[in-house]
C-alpha cells in the first residue's frame, strides 16, 4: 500500500490488480488509460536532470546549480510548484496584454497556497 501510494504522489505507473471489478470500474479504467494515452502521446517525460535544471533557473528563487542540492525534496517539489504558478501568471499576463479575451484568460497570483 505504501509503495502505491509513493507512486501514485510522483505519478509513476502503479500496477492493477485484477480484482474483480465491476462493469462500471472496468469502463472507468479504460477511459483512464485512453485519457492517458491521449495525454501523453506526443509527450516525452521529463527526467530529474531537467527538473533540477527548470529550478535552479525560474527567475527570483534565489537557487542556482550549486545550492539547489541544500533542499529536500519538499522544498523541491514546493519550488517546482511555485516556479510553474509565477511562470503561468506571467504568460497569462502578457496574454493580456498583447490583446487576449478577459473571458479566458484568468490571472491567478502565483503568492498563493500550493495544494
């Protein structure tokens, strides 16, 4: 159970067991790996290298290639997060700015809780 649950956090493939399912988790679990394959089928995953590297260069954070390895992965995981909500308002600003509909486009402050 513990294991499941380390890779379902870092979204890792976690094995099915085949229980028996009913007919409605039996179509639910295929519309999931259909959604899955939809999402990733032009998608290469990124590797830990890179993610190390998207940190160390968001603008502001303060980290670079030598102290990012100070952090433990809650702190990493929480800059990852925080860099990707500043990099989103950021482009969604300049959207704005550049003449993009209100409607669509909303500007969430990236100074908020990460869930």
């Amino acid at each position: 159970m513990l294991v499941t649950n380390i890779k379902l956090s870092n979204k890792l493939e976690v094995e099915d067991d085949e229980k028996e399912l009913d007919e409605f988790d039996k179509r639910v679990l295929e519309m999931e790996k259909k959604i899955r394959e939809a999402q990733n089928k032009n998608v290469e995953p990124l590797k830990f290298a890179d993610l190390i590297s998207c940190v160390a260069n968001f603008d502001g954070n303060g980290l670079n290639i030598i102290n990012i390895w100070n952090l433990n992965v809650y702190q990493f995981y929480e800059q990852l997060q925080r860099g990707q909500l500043k990099e989103q308002y950021q482009w969604n600003l300049k959207s704005l700015l550049a003449g993009a509909s209100p409607d669509n486009i909303k500007t969430e402050s990236y100074l908020q809780n990460i869930k």
